[in-house]
C-alpha cells in the first residue's frame, strides 16, 4: 500500500524519533514542575468547582475528605 504524499503542514512538523522523545520528556518534566509548585492554587480550582456539580445520590463517593 503506498503512503500519501505528506501535506506542506505535516512536512514542516516532522521531526525524527529521537527528537519526538525528547520533546515529550521535556514537556512532561514541565508540566510536573508546573505541577509542583502550583499544586494548591489548581486544587483550590478543582474544589471551588466540585461544589457546583450537581450531586447524584446514587454516585458513591470515594475519595469522601472526613
């Protein structure tokens, strides 16, 4: 089966194996560090709109704080 010729798009985003896996790693690390020190503010955020879902009484709740 022969491949499609590569859009001009694709053509300027391709980058080797070795290049992808360490665009990936250096991502993630970032969104780790990113992460780590904004951990309360985003938790903050995730609780504040917890709240405001509408609760279903037959959902169990698992992670209940005591």
């Amino acid at each position: 089966m022969a491949r499609e010729p590569h859009t001009e798009q694709e053509h300027d985003l391709a980058v080797s194996d070795a290049a992808a896996a360490y665009i990936a790693e250096a991502l993630m690390q970032l969104a780790l560090d990113f992460e780590a020190s904004h951990f309360a503010q985003i938790r903050r955020h995730y609780k504040a709109i917890a709240s405001e879902r509408d609760d279903d009484a037959g959902q169990l709740d698992l992670f209940r704080e005591q």
